[in-house]
C-alpha cells in the first residue's frame, strides 16, 4: 500500500517535493502570500485543480449517460459562473479594501507579502 491508499487527500504529514515552474509565477506567489505562505498556496492551488478534474470527470460521465445539455442550458450556466465570477471579484476588492483601511493605507501589500 502506498502513501496515497493510507492517506486522505489532506491527511497525513507534510513531504517535500521539487517542482518547475516560471520564475515570474514563483515571484508573484511569493509576493502575494511571501515565503512562508508558499507551501500553502500552491497546495490549495492543487486543491482546486483536482476539484475542477473530478466536476469534469462528473459532467463527462452525464453527458455519456443523458447527453450533452441544450443550448440554452449551456447559455444559462454561462450567465451564472460569469455571475459568480463578477461576485467573487466583487468580495475580494471589499476585503482588499477593508484591508487598506484597517492598515491605515500604508503598507497593507508589504504586510500581505511578508
């Protein structure tokens, strides 16, 4: 039995791993979470990915099944994730903006980076 049979996908201790990437990404990970928060956010980057993987397993798998949705399914579903797109865009300036006025405006990227 391997590491990933005895394991839950976030269970289990922590290993090192070695992977490539552009240097431009790395530096605007870092600048965005620093050093310490590398780790972190590429796990949860991991994370979403396999979500996103297993929805497209899933809708494939339906589409064999019942096949593929109407035209104007697919149009309604493309207005609600450009919806959520636009609420999550919305959600993330108001916390960017209760950030800068709680920092006084001063320094709050500095902060966010460190």
């Amino acid at each position: 039995m391997d590491a990933t049979e005895q394991h839950g996908k976030d269970e289990g201790p922590a290993q090192k791993v070695s992977v490539s990437m552009p240097a431009g990404r790395i530096a605007a990970v870092k600048a965005r979470v620093g050093a310490r928060g590398f780790s972190a956010y590429v796990s949860a980057a991991v994370e979403r990915q396999i979500q996103r993987d297993l929805l497209e397993e899933l809708l494939q798998a339906k589409e064999e099944e019942i096949g593929q949705p109407s035209a104007e399914v697919r149009e309604w579903a493309a207005e609600i994730f450009q919806e959520a797109e636009a609420l999550a865009a919305h959600e993330h300036a108001a916390e960017d903006a209760q950030e800068y006025r709680e920092d006084g405006g001063t320094g709050w990227r500095a902060r966010r980076a460190g």
